[in-house]
C-alpha cells in the first residue's frame, strides 16, 4: 500500500528552508515514508501517536493514518530542545 505524505504549514515553511543537501536528504526520506512510514531508524515519541525519524541534523515528526492511507509530518525541524514542544 502506497501512503500520502502530507505536510502540515509548518513543515513546508521548513523544508523550503533547508540547504540542498538537507533537502534531498529530508525529501528521499518522505519518499520512503509512502512506502513504509514505520522505517527501521523510526521511533515512537513516548507519551503520544507520533513518530519521529532523523534526518541528519533534523528530525521529521509525523502521524500515520492507517485507515485512510495518510503520514501526516507535522514537524521538520533542526534538534534543540524546542523540537519536540507543543507536540
């Protein structure tokens, strides 16, 4: 089963922002994400639904919706302590 990757306005702002080579790292791993959103270098984010995967010096958070055949990002961003806030 193929998913849809969809981005939440956070997580478009940021990947425009990346620098080439963040980038294609960041876009080949949404890419592998349509295949199987729960990679081998995924982990749970303890406490809730998401998931998190990194990504060079980022991290891509994001919700799999089984039902509907969605992985929804909700955050691509640098690790700091703020990464993981409001989640």
């Amino acid at each position: 089963m193929k998913y849809k990757i969809v981005l939440s306005r956070e997580a478009e702002k940021a990947i425009l922002h990346l620098n080439p080579k963040d980038f294609l790292a960041v876009s080949g791993i949404l890419h592998s994400l349509e295949e199987e959103p729960w990679l081998i270098r995924s982990k749970k984010i303890v406490g809730t639904n998401l998931y998190r995967i990194r990504v060079r010096n980022y991290r891509v958070i994001y919700f799999v919706d089984n039902e509907h055949g969605i992985v929804y990002v909700e955050r691509i961003a640098r690790r700091s302590e703020s990464t993981y806030k409001g989640l």
